[in-house]
C-alpha cells in the first residue's frame, strides 16, 4: 500500500475549515466543516478527534459498518454539545466520509458531499452519494447533472453531522485488489476538478505524489474552496 494525502487552504479562504486523518494502513477519513466564523473548523476537528481516537484504539485487528456509523453518531452529538454550550458555535457541522481496510476489504460510512471514490481496471466509480440539495434535484429530474455542477445552490446539504439530534449514515462495504486505488477528497476538489481529470492524474505512472497533484489541480483552477486528499494504493 502506498498512500500520499494533504490539505490546501485554497485561493479564497482565510482558515482551512477541512479535517483529515490518515492512520496507515487501515484507517482514513476527510471532514468539511461548515458554520460562521471558525465554527466549521471546530465541528470537523471534533468529528476527526473522535474518528482517531476510536480507530486508533481499535487498530488493525478489524472494524464493522456499525462501528464506523456509530463513531459518526457519537461526534454528531459531541458537535451538538459543543455548540449548545457556545452560541459563538451555534449552526456548526461537518460532513464525514471514512474507510476502514482490513485484508482488502473496505468498509466506509459516510454524510455530506465530500466523496469516496474508487478506481478498478482503470475506471473511477464515485462510491457515495452527495447528501445535496442539487443532487436530490438531479435525481427527482428536476435539473439536469450539467446544471448541477455550477448551480448556485450546490453547497446546500440536506444531511450533515452535528445539525440534527437524529442523523442517517451511509454505509457499505467491497473489496479491492493490487492496482486499485482510493480517493477520499472534499468538495474543494470535486468543485474544482472533473472526475475525468482525476482519472487521468491517479492513472499517470509518473505521478508520485497524487494526493498533492490532485490538490494542486484544484487550487489552478480556482480554489475557491479548502481542498483535501486521500489516495490509497494497493
């Protein structure tokens, strides 16, 4: 396995409100804070903190879809706490999107719009769903995919962690195989980067550092947004 991963505070924005952890080689997860001021940063770092320290201590011996969901559960009222007690917090959150590999088989638990991706023989499949306005729209037919990657009303969520009392998490699991690779990117680079060009940057043999690659990308073509990257390659 090799991995390269990183986190750019992109063009635009004064303070990086996206989270990650990379604990090599089982456990990977990306957070994007959102709220007012440094509330989004507060919210990811919290869901990353509690994300680490249950994996950390569940190591490399195996993990479940249950586990996973329930460290997302337990951060979302982590989050809810904290801003209760700290108005200057109040409206925070984040979405989450982690994998677990044990023995090539991929576990992942995920809300929000950062993505999950994997590439097998050469073609990249987004794995999760945007939990998004626009993609409720593009799937109920009422705008088109086209209209929806430059609606102004794309970074509306309709599910994060730390809004609700009550959340739905997504979950699943598949297996990978030498060659495969894993993306874990918030929405500053899936904004910024088409997913041809991010199948073209992980399929380049001459590329070491994809992660980076990647992030720089974004931020070329705007980086309007905070930018982060995962690549895991079996």
């Amino acid at each position: 396995m090799y991995v390269t991963h990183g986190s750019n505070v992109g063009l635009v924005r004064s303070n990086n409100e996206d989270s990650y952890i990379c604990l090599e080689p089982y456990a990977f997860a990306v957070a994007d804070g959102m709220g007012g001021h440094a509330a989004g940063e507060v919210a990811s770092k919290l869901l990353i903190e509690e994300a680490e320290q249950e994996l950390r201590h569940k190591g490399e011996s195996g993990c479940s879809k249950e586990l996973l969901k329930d460290i997302i559960v337990r951060a979302n009222n982590i989050i809810l706490q904290k801003a209760s007690a700290d108005k200057r917090l109040a409206g925070m959150g984040t979405t989450a999107s982690m994998v677990y590999v044990h023995d090539k088989k991929i576990i992942w638990a995920h809300i929000g719009d950062s993505r999950i991706y994997f590439l097998h023989d050469g073609r990249l499949v987004q794995i999760t769903t945007d939990h998004s306005l626009v993609d409720m729209w593009v799937k109920n037919g009422t705008i088109t995919a086209e209209e929806a990657l430059h609606h102004p009303q794309k970074n509306i969520l309709t599910r994060a962690v730390g809004v609700d009392q009550s959340i739905e998490v997504d979950t699943g699991e598949f297996s990978a195989e030498s060659g495969d690779m894993l993306l874990l990117s918030t929405d500053g680079l899936t904004n910024m980067v088409a997913d041809e060009d991010i199948n073209k940057i992980l399929l380049d043999k001459n590329i070491k550092a994809k992660a980076d690659c990647l992030i720089n990308k974004a931020v070329e073509n705007g980086g309007i947004d905070n930018v982060t990257a995962i690549v895991v390659e079996f």
